[in-house]
C-alpha cells in the first residue's frame, strides 16, 4: 500500500501518514513470516520519527544537525527507502547532541 504523497518543503515527495504518524510494519504471510527488509525500514524510520518528535525537532532542523539532506530524512521516515549505515551513524549522533542539550534545558527527555 502506497502512502499518499505530498511535498517537502523544498519540494520532494514525503509521505503523509495517517493515524499516529508512524509508518506501519509490514504484514505478515500467510505462514506468519515478515518480510525482513520492510519491516527493518520501518522500524528505523519510527525510531527517527519518536526521537525526532520527542526532541521537537522539524526534518530540516534534524538534517542540518546530521549533515544529511532534509529529503533523505523525509524519504527515511516513509519507511519505503534503506538507509546506509553512514546515514544511519550521522543521524543518530546527530540525535545524542540534540538529546544532550534537550536535557541540559528542559531535564528529562520526553518520549513520544
């Protein structure tokens, strides 16, 4: 099922999520199997997605911390593209600074 595709503010396709904004899992076969490489998509794009949120940060706020472009965050958190680990790497570090300094202001982390 495709998501329903708007724009980015710079003009890219982002997917625009129903429900509680997170990318669903994949569904299981009629053998109970999952498929790995979309269910491991959309985890990572959910966990980008809380902790992105959970920091009040916008893509293009968490792109320029990463170094990452805001498309490549957007296309991530649909869940429909794989990241290399050097994205994976630089966006998590980028979300242990954001957090630290979260913290420094505001105490404890909120989790979304």
């Amino acid at each position: 099922m495709r998501p329903h595709w708007g724009l980015s503010r710079r003009g890219a396709p982002c997917a625009k999520r129903k429900g509680n904004g997170l990318p669903s899992f994949p569904k299981p076969d009629e053998e109970g199997n999952v498929p790995a490489l979309e269910y491991v998509r959309a985890s990572i794009a959910r966990d980008i997605i809380r902790e992105r949120k959970a920091l009040g940060l916008t893509q293009e706020q968490l792109a320029k911390l990463s170094g990452v472009r805001q498309e490549t965050i957007c296309r991530l958190e649909t869940g429909l593209h794989s990241p290399t680990v050097r994205t994976v790497e630089k966006i998590e570090r980028a979300l242990k600074r954001a957090a630290a300094q979260y913290r420094d202001r505001h105490g404890a982390v909120k989790r979304a």
